[in-house]
C-alpha cells in the first residue's frame, strides 16, 4: 500500500508540473496564476502547495541539484572533486533514454523567458554554492577562501555545462550526440578544475 501512495503522489506531483510548465509557456509565467494550475491539474489549491510551496517552485524544484551532499558523502579517501566528476561522469554514461527532451526544453523556455524564474535561478545557485562551500568547509578546514572559490568554479562549471547541454538540445542535436559532447565536456571541466588551464595542451599555468 505504501508503495501504491508513492506513485500516485508522485504521478500527481508530475501531472501538476506538466501542467504548469504547459501554461506557462503558452501564456507566460506571470500571465498564469496558481489557482489556474490547480484547475486545470484537477486538483485542490491546496494540495498544489503540498507539493509546490510556491508559484516558482513550480518549474525550479527539478533543476536543483545537492553538491553538498554529494561531497559529505564520499567514500572515504576520496576526493571532493572527484565525487563531484564521478557523479557527473555517472549520470553522463548512464544513458538518457528515459529524458523527456521536449518537457526539458519548455521548462528551459519557460525559465528564460521569465525575470522573476531567471532571478530565481540565480537564488538557487547561490544557495548551492554556499551549501557546497560549506561541506569543502568541513572536508578542508583551515583553508580560509580555498572553500568558497572552489565552490564558485564548480558551480559556474556545472551552469556552463549544463547551457551547452541544453542549447544542442534546442537546435535539433539528437539525443545520443548532445550526451556523448556532455560526457567529455564533463572530463574537460573537471581537468580544468583539478589542474587548470596546465591541463590544455599548449597552454601554460
């Protein structure tokens, strides 16, 4: 039973997203309240909120992502840098069969389209960065900024391989392809953050 709970608030959860990121590219964020998501998602306002605290977490609860919890648990010996490549690397050669690359694309859309989402963005990324900051914090202490830029660069990275990713997506790339360039963009981002431009041939640190 408890399982059969799960799907159906999780296919209640995906339903109300759907629906709102349908809206909202049709008719523009602000142009779509949320008493409007709720109706036409069939159901209550306040089940909406159960789910999606607010308006804006309707499109940006899918596009955080934990780098904090992916440094705090690494195996032991390891890396924070290289637990950060490892899950990258993992997600890029696990395959992407299963994404929905036209949802993927409205929710893009939507996003840039929108001031307030775009400042949104910029909100959740700084939460991230500090998040990710701190557990560099704890897994280096006594390294006063080394924390803090370190955690600046791989954000900036990850945004940076992210855009590309999306903007082959946009212009028509094949799936298949746009996840090859990713997976070795991945390598190269995290060349370059390990060892910097010394990593490029013919370039000097």
């Amino acid at each position: 039973m408890a399982g059969l709970r799960e799907r159906k608030k999780e296919e209640t959860r995906r339903r109300i997203s759907e629906v709102a990121l349908r809206l909202f590219d049709e008719r523009g964020y602000d142009a779509v309240t949320v008493n409007e998501v709720a109706e036409a998602a069939g159901v209550a306002k306040v089940t909406l909120f159960n789910y999606f605290p607010s308006k804006e977490c309707l499109v940006l609860d899918a596009i955080k992502d934990d780098h904090a919890a992916i440094v705090a648990g690494r195996r032991e010996g390891q890396s924070p840098l290289d637990a950060l490549r490892e899950h990258y690397r993992g997600m890029a050669r696990q395959g992407m069969g299963g994404l929905d690359v036209e949802g993927l694309l409205v929710r893009v859309r939507v996003i840039s389209s929108s001031p307030a989402l775009l400042a949104g963005v910029y909100q959740t990324n700084m939460g991230e960065r500090s998040e990710l900051a701190a557990a560099l914090g704890e897994a280096m202490p006594g390294r006063g900024l080394v924390p803090w830029l370190l955690a600046g660069q791989v954000t900036a990275a990850i945004t940076t391989l992210q855009e590309a990713f999306f903007h082959r997506l946009s212009t028509g790339v094949p799936l298949e392809e746009a996840q090859r360039s990713l997976g070795e963009e991945i390598e190269l981002a995290f060349d370059l953050l390990e060892h910097g431009f010394s990593s490029i041939e013919g370039e000097k640190s």
